[in-house]
C-alpha cells in the first residue's frame, strides 16, 4: 500500500479511521497520565437528586407576626387606598444543597381599600440558626389586572438568638421608599399638600419570638412549620377558554380553579427532584441562558401568575396545624367525588401543594404542565397527578382496592344524586409520580404517603407508580374520564356570590361566543327574562343573587295579569280619555261649522 493512501477493510471501514481512533485513545492516556482528566458534567441529568442536606447543630423555632402597617401610599387614586399585602422572604447563612434552591417565602392575605392595614398574621419556621437571620419584607398593592406595585420595603437583621433571646415585640419598622411605586408616592404628596394628617413615610410593625429549639438531629435546612394556609384562585376568563359550564345553578360562573394548600414541614429529606433535560431548550427555559429560553421562562411566570392570580375572589383560610378539618377543607377544595375529576399537582421544597383540574379540554397547552405549578423552580419535592374516589365501607378493614368506589360504581348516599358525606373516612386519594417534567423516584412513593398522612389525617392514601402500575393507573383514570362524561361537564366551575369577571363582560363574551356558533343576537326582552330566572332560582335557595341580576326589574306579564299590567293600567287609561276628549272637541267643531254654513 501506498503511504497517504487509505484502504477499505472487508467492514467498509476506512484503515485511517481506526488510526485516528488510536490517536485519541493515546490522547486520553497522556492526558490522565498528566492529571488532566476530562472534566464531568456537575449538574445532574434530572430527577432524583441524592444530594443530602449539609450537617448543622439543630436551630430554633421562630414565631413571626405582621400585625399592620401605617401611612402607606395611595396605589388606587379613584378611592386613594391600596389593596396591601406582604411578601416576606427569611434568609439565613445555612448552606444549601444547590444554588438553585428557592426561598423560603410567606405572603398574607390582602386587605381591600386600606392604608392602614391590620393583618396579624402569623409565620412559624423552624431551624433558624443560632447566627441570627434577615428578614426582608416587601410591601405590594394587590393590582389583578396589572402587575403589583411596590409600596416599599424593611429589613429586619438580627445577629444571633438563643432561649434568652428577648426578641421583637410589635417593633415599627420604617417603610423604604427607594423601590416603591413612584406613581403611588406622588399621589399620597399631593394629598399630604392639601391635608396635614397625611404623613409621608409608614411603618411595618412586626414581632418575632422563639419558641424553642427545633426537635431535630440535623438543623440544616429551614421550613415552615404553620399555619397551614390555603388559597383558592378563580380565573373567569380561563374557564371560558376552557369552555366548562354548569347551567343548572343559578348564578353559576365559569371560573377555571387554582388552589394551594401550605403543608406542614417538614418535608421528608429524600423528596428531591430536579427538572429533566429531556429536550435541549429545557435547560435554558428554566435558567434563563439563552434567548429562546428566556421566553419561555418569561411566559411560564407570567402563566403561574395568571392561574395563581389573587383579587378580590381570591377566597383564604387556614388552620393551625393538621386536623380533620383540614382534610375536609382540601376534600371541598376537589369537590369531593363528584364529576370524576384528575389533577395535575406540584409540591414545593417547603411543602407549598399546588394543584388545579387537568384534561383533555383544556386547550391551553401549558395549563396542565408541572413547570407552570412550580413556577419554574428547578427543583421541587414531588409532583404528578390524583384524584379522589369514595368507599362503599369506609369503617371496614383492608385497603381501598378491595371494595367498590365512586367512580366507577354507583354507590348510594352521595353524588351524583346526593351530597357528598361530610367524613375524610369515606374516601381514597390516589396519587402517582405521573410527571414527564421532573420524573420523581418511584421508590420515593411510600415517603410521600407517609407525609401526606400526616397533613391529611383521616383520607386513605394509594400510591402509584406510573411506570410499574401504568396498566392499573391508565384504567383508572380512564374510569375517571368516563365518569365525567356521564356526569356532565362541570369540572371548574364554582358558586360564588361575585365574580372578577363583570356582568358587562360576561354579556360580552356571551354575545361573542352566540356570534361565532351562527346563533342571532339576543333580545333585549330575553336578556331580562334571563336576569330574572337566575334571579328567582337564587331568591328561592335563600341565596344572594349575582350583582349583574339584582336590579334587574319584573317584565310585562299580561297573560297572567302581573304587575308590570297593573303598572301600565293608568297610562293606558289616561291615553283613551285623551283620545276620547280629541273625537269630542272635533265633533263639536264640526257642529259649529254646519250651523255657521246654514
């Protein structure tokens, strides 16, 4: 063979590829001969994380109060108040597992029309460490149509605790106004030109105390001990998009429904999961690091703060630590068994459940997505998908599995016929690892039961492995989906007594949504007959009627004589003596004119 030349091998393989193969391997071998080894990647491909929690003494438990504020600006200048809230964020010099880990944060709930705020709402975290902590407050005003302003900010540093420490006692913190919303200040200056009683500057008056140390063998990590608070978000708009209806109640709106539920800490350890690079553009969606990625990352924020949005049908509760109550509360919060409804569901680092309906229905595409719940946080504890069934013996012994539930049987003594029983022994929740975003550990499935046992005491709990039991798991949601065809559409819709969406807007989506099916535009007489039995079906159950129903005025019944026959009787009247007192002055006009011709 000539030199420079390549043949080809009985394998079609050039003989200079297998040169070029031994000249890398040689490679490799002097470079680790030398110490330089190739490096390996650092973050891991996704999914399960094992990497613990840094060793630390055990901490203390810390108890914080937002009793109120004073002289906040005016965020609204139509009714010179604010909707405020705050959003605390604890952080301290623990070490955590990764730099991506989120923060431990805690909002209150808004108080409408206020610029003196009173709250008194609670905050207890556990494992805050000896080395003191720092506190930053934000203050926002509650804007549902637009993006929160900023009312200011406070920051409370405290270098060290310990069981003598005497703590903060309703200490007032000044307002910084350096991030605040400049339109804000200027409306409450010029009101303070006019008024000498406007002041300026506000206070944030807040407590801390400790209540002990923390009962734990490693005081690594900080979490939230309680209130375990929930919240239930209502989209109008989204529930329209969604097309879900419920026409059978009187006042009925289409709300698409979010919920969350804070859990108490801690949770378990191994509960860590990192999102899975599945697709090259994931890991910039969720880092921000190109531009493709900042995109999406933008739009999925902007989407969690859409479904998770608080305005005034924002509805809030709480309880101080797990009860039956509790778990009756989330029971409600899914409507018990009725309407064989699944959800999508996320469960944060500090025990933050998020969770709304999914389905095939839903035609906005990242509506069920996990990334959406988690707000794009790259590591979360859990997620998936559940969904409730109710038992047929609920005091009876042995699992959930060996008896009959609702779905897909019909079993007396609740829905669809009656109401669901008030008792979490009646039911089953069904909860899987089904999550392609961050994949969690099938073997992690008896901790997370064992941690939602604790948070839901009283509800069976199944678990399922969406790869292992995907045969069982596929069939029983499918039983799911069949049950909410029998049982109609009516997966997301709530009754309340108002509704962010108006009763202009809703008369001008229904005029939209008529005009596209081809329907013909509806009467003015239609829309009041419409008003008016939405309104009796309310008056009748006792209930408030809707404000776009509650002035709406009787119609003309003159079949049956109504009042609205009454009420035209003397006009009526008057105009047939008018007419009859015109035919008699012509009469007579025309009697004068023959006797004059004569």
């Amino acid at each position: 063979m000539a030199d420079g030349k390549a043949t080809v091998q009985p394998n079609g393989v050039h003989r200079t590829h297998g040169v070029a193969q031994k000249f890398d391997h040689r490679a490799e071998d002097l470079a680790e001969r030398h110490g330089h080894k190739k490096e390996k990647k650092k973050d891991p491909a996704g999914g399960f994380d094992e990497a613990p929690i840094p060793r630390a003494p055990p901490g203390y438990t810390v108890k914080f109060i937002f009793h109120r504020a004073t002289s906040l600006p005016f965020a609204d200048i139509n009714s010179l108040s604010s909707d405020p809230y705050v959003l605390a964020q604890l952080n301290t010099k623990l070490p955590t597992r990764h730099k991506q880990d989120p923060y431990l944060r805690w909002r209150t709930p808004t108080i409408r029309r206020s610029v003196d705020p009173v709250w008194n709402s609670e905050w207890i975290v556990a494992n805050v460490p000896a080395s003191g902590f720092a506190l930053k407050a934000r203050l926002y005003d509650e804007d549902p149509a637009d993006h929160d302003d900023r009312l200011g900010d406070v920051h409370v540093h405290v270098d060290n605790i310990g069981d003598n420490w005497e703590g903060i006692k309703e200490r007032p913190y000044k307002i910084k106004k350096r991030r605040g919303s400049k339109r804000a200040y200027l409306i409450r200056g010029c009101a303070a030109m006019f008024s000498r009683s406007i002041k300026m500057s506000g206070d944030l008056i807040i407590s801390a105390e400790v209540l002990g140390r923390t009962d734990t063998d490693n005081g690594g990590r900080l979490w939230t001990i309680g209130p375990c608070n929930w919240s239930q978000h209502l989209s109008p708009m989204i529930g329209r998009l969604a097309g879900t209806k419920e026409p059978d109640k009187a006042g009925g709106t289409e709300n698409f429904q979010a919920n969350q539920m804070q859990l108490a800490g801690p949770v378990p350890a191994s509960l860590y999961h990192r999102y899975v690079e599945f697709k090259p553009f994931i890991a910039g969606m969720f880092t921000s690091t190109s531009l493709r990625g900042r995109i999406l990352n933008h739009a999925l924020h902007h989407q969690h703060s859409r479904i998770y949005n608080y305005d005034r049908d924002t509805i809030y509760g709480g309880f101080p630590s797990p009860s039956c109550d509790m778990t009756l509360q989330f029971l409600d919060l899914v409507h018990y068994d009725k309407g064989g409804r699944v959800y999508t569901y996320v469960l944060t680092l500090d025990g933050q459940w998020r969770f709304t309906e999914t389905g095939k229905e839903f035609g906005i595409d990242m509506l069920s997505k996990h990334t959406m719940h988690s707000d794009v946080n790259i590591y979360v504890a859990f997620s998936g998908e559940f969904f409730v069934r109710r038992l047929k013996r609920p005091h009876g012994s042995g699992s959930p599995e060996d008896q009959a539930t609702h779905p897909p049987a019909e079993i007396e003594d609740g829905p669809p016929q009656d109401e669901p029983p008030k008792d979490a022994a009646y039911y089953s929740l069904v909860i899987d690892n089904d999550s392609g975003t961050y994949r969690p550990s099938a073997k992690l499935l008896p901790q997370l039961k064992q941690y939602m046992e604790r948070n839901l005491p009283g509800i069976k709990i199944i678990t399922l492995d969406c790869n292992g039991d995907k045969d069982k798991m596929n069939k029983w949601k499918e039983e799911q989906r069949e049950r909410k065809k029998a049982e109609g559409n009516r997966t997301v819709v709530v009754q309340n007594d108002g509704s962010s969406l108006s009763s202009s807007e809703a008369s001008d989506l229904d005029a939209q949504e008529r005009l596209v099916s081809g329907q013909p535009k509806m009467s003015k007489r239609a829309k009041m007959e419409q008003k008016m039995k939405i309104r009796k079906k309310a008056e009748e159950r006792g209930e408030k009627p809707p404000d776009g129903v509650r002035d709406a005025k009787p119609l003309n019944e003159k079949a049956n004589g109504g009042p609205g026959e009454q009420k035209l009787e003397e006009p009526v009247k008057k105009l047939e003596e008018d007419s009859a007192g015109v035919n008699e002055r012509k009469e007579q006009e025309a009697g004068t004119r023959a006797s004059r011709s004569s």
